[in-house]
C-alpha cells in the first residue's frame, strides 16, 4: 500500500507540473518591437498579417519571423504598424 501512495503521489505531483507547460504551448507570445517600443502578441493574427507582408514584399514564404535579420524585422514592423490594428 505504501508504494501505491509513493506512486499516485509522484502522478499527481508531475501532472501538477506539466499541466502550465501543455496548457500554453497553444498559447500566444509576446514580441517585442525595439523599432517602437512596444510588444506584440503573435497569435494567429500576428501571424496573418505577417504573411501578407511576406507576399506584399515578395519573401520567402517558408521563412519565419525569427529568422530574418534585424533589417528585415524593422521592415515588418515599419509595415505592421502602417497596417491594421496594432497593439
């Protein structure tokens, strides 16, 4: 009986902490825009918007955010914040 409790106790302790890591892997993240000081939260918006500025500015379409260099971020958001709602 003592190594069941020693087990249940060691399930409910690890759900209790994964439960935050499965919960906000769905979950938006904030970006922060050094050109304007201020943060984004990439969502499924964000991501819609940056999109249309890949195939506005003819980019490579494969190619995420996180990897363009810092010229063609300040691009982004130059274009972002001349675009729809910004927050």
């Amino acid at each position: 009986m003592r190594v069941g409790s020693r087990w249940l106790r060691l399930v409910f302790v690890s759900g209790a902490l994964l439960t935050p890591l499965v919960t906000t892997g769905c979950a938006t993240h904030r970006v922060y825009d050094p050109y304007h000081s201020d943060y984004h939260h990439w969502d499924r918006h964000e991501t819609v918007y940056y999109q249309q500025w890949v195939v506005e500015n003819h980019r490579d379409p494969h190619r995420d955010y996180r990897r363009l260099n810092k010229d063609e971020q300040k691009q982004y958001w130059d274009w972002r914040h001349n675009h729809g709602d910004h927050h």
